[in-house]
C-alpha cells in the first residue's frame, strides 16, 4: 500500500483575517406599551453594543418619524425598512441597517394561505463589505404556536429565494423573529435536521457558539413575555450559509441583548441577539 496521505477538503486553516462583523436581530415590539420609555432603553443598547449590521422587527414608522432611521442615524449608517401592515397610521415592519453601504434591497410578501395571512416579509439588502457583496435577510413568521405548518410553508419559501442568490465571497446571512424553537420543524427545516429545500442549508450561530446554553430570547424573566404564560424558549435566530475561504462568515461568539431592565421597563417583550461573524 503507498505510504501517503490526502488532505482534508473540508478542513478550514487557521481563522487569521483579523477582522470581526458584529450582527444584531431584534423584535423591538413596535409601538407597544411604554414604547417612548423602551425605545430610550433600545438606543442606549444599541448604542453600547455599536453593531454593525442590524435586522430588527416590529419596526414603527409613521407619517411623521421612523424608528428605523431614528437608529440609522445613531451610527451615521444606511438603512431600508418595509412594512408588514398599518394600523390608525402607523406602520408596523422589518428593517435592515448597516455601517457598510447596502447596494441594493427589496422586499417580498411571503405567500401564506389567506386564512393564515399575516403580511409576513422577507426583506433582502445586498450590503457592500471589503469590495465584495453580503447578502443579508430580515424576516418575522407567524406568531401562533400552533402554525408550525405555516412557519414550514414560509420557511421553504425564503430557503429557495436564498438557493437563487448569486454566489458571494460571503456566506448570506438570514436574521429574524421566527416564532418557533430550535427543534421545531421548521427551524431543523433550515439547520439541515429536515430534508432541506434546494439542498440550502444555514447554521445557527448561537448553536455554534454557546452549545451548552439554552439562550432564550422569550423568556419569563422578563415581565413583559411572561404575561404570555408561555414557556420560555429560543424563536429569535442569526443563521449564515457555511464559512467562505480562510472560514468567512464562521460565527466566533453570540450574546443575548436586552435583558436588563430599567425601572422595571424592558426594552422589548424579546431578547435579542448579537453574533460577531469572521470578517
């Protein structure tokens, strides 16, 4: 037998690019209660936390202002924000930010049967970083826990919009409140547990970082979600496709935000999360 040996073509090297992305998700709960208090407690946050991409959900805006760019000026970034619906004026929707410059965004009503029809979106920024293109993904699935079908039917619907994605030395990025927990079905549908769609399978970046955490974002620590009466549980995600060369977009560490009050006052009835992404 020759005595050789092959290389492992999975195996990355060393993760020596030196540079980190740091990206947030986060359902900032509208304009629900003591929302002026609560957006205070967002922006000081956010602020602390200095994120360089942002996919936020229940984003307000109305004729007057926008949330969204209210935190876009935070940072001096770039920001798109497409709404979901409206009610007695004010827009309730998803929105992308980013210090790096966003090339081009659109937006997608996710089809859902009209009986189930939430207005639910996928919003899409092809965001400019280092000369070459990230694809980033904000989206928010229905909301009732006994929809899991519905979030299965949304869920294949985004999994083949990003299979049709061109090619990027960044692996696509895919943020959101998806309402379901880590073993749903529909959440393995997007880990590769499921028979994937298209074969497109993404990572979730808090199961890589902090395996042995359980890493709620609804939680009953926190008053406003426990009047839910609901067990706590993971539904907010950061998933990015498999690392690039040299392991870009490999995620390296994910912290939970939001989670101290003030006065009793959360920022928002979610945790939010925050992972830092090889750059």
């Amino acid at each position: 037998m020759p005595d050789k040996s092959f290389s492992d073509l999975d195996a990355y090297g060393e993760l020596t690019n030196g540079k980190q992305i740091k990206v947030l998700t986060w359902n900032l709960w509208w304009k629900f209660e003591n929302y002026l208090d609560r957006q205070k407690l967002i922006f000081n946050e956010l602020k602390e936390l200095n994120p360089d991409i942002l996919c936020l959900q229940e984003v307000w805006e109305d004729s007057d202002s926008s949330q969204a760019k209210k935190i876009a000026d935070l940072f001096c970034c770039e920001y798109t924000y497409s709404k979901s619906f409206e009610i007695d004026g004010v827009s309730f929707g998803n929105a992308i930010i980013s210090k790096f410059p966003i090339l081009n965004s659109s937006s997608h009503l996710i089809p859902t049967a009209v009986e189930f029809n939430e207005n639910r979106i996928l919003l899409h920024s092809a965001i400019n970083y280092d000369g070459f293109k990230i694809d980033v993904l904000c989206t928010h699935l229905n909301y009732k826990y006994n929809q899991s079908d519905i979030r299965q039917s949304q869920v294949a619907f985004i999994l083949e919009y990003i299979s049709k994605l061109e090619k990027s030395k960044f692996p696509p990025i895919l943020c959101g409140d998806f309402n379901a927990d880590p073993l749903s079905e529909e959440i393995m549908q997007i880990t590769g547990l499921k028979t994937p769609i298209k074969r497109t399978v993404l990572r979730d970046a808090w199961q890589v970082t902090n395996r042995d955490d359980s890493g709620y974002t609804w939680s009953n620590s926190n008053c406003y979600a426990k009047r839910s009466l609901e067990v706590d549980r993971r539904i907010d995600y950061i998933f990015v496709s498999k690392p690039k060369t040299k392991g870009v977009g490999h995620p390296l560490k994910s912290i939970l935000v939001g989670t101290s009050p003030k006065d009793n006052v959360y920022p928002s009835d979610h945790f939010g999360i925050m992972t830092y992404l090889e750059g």
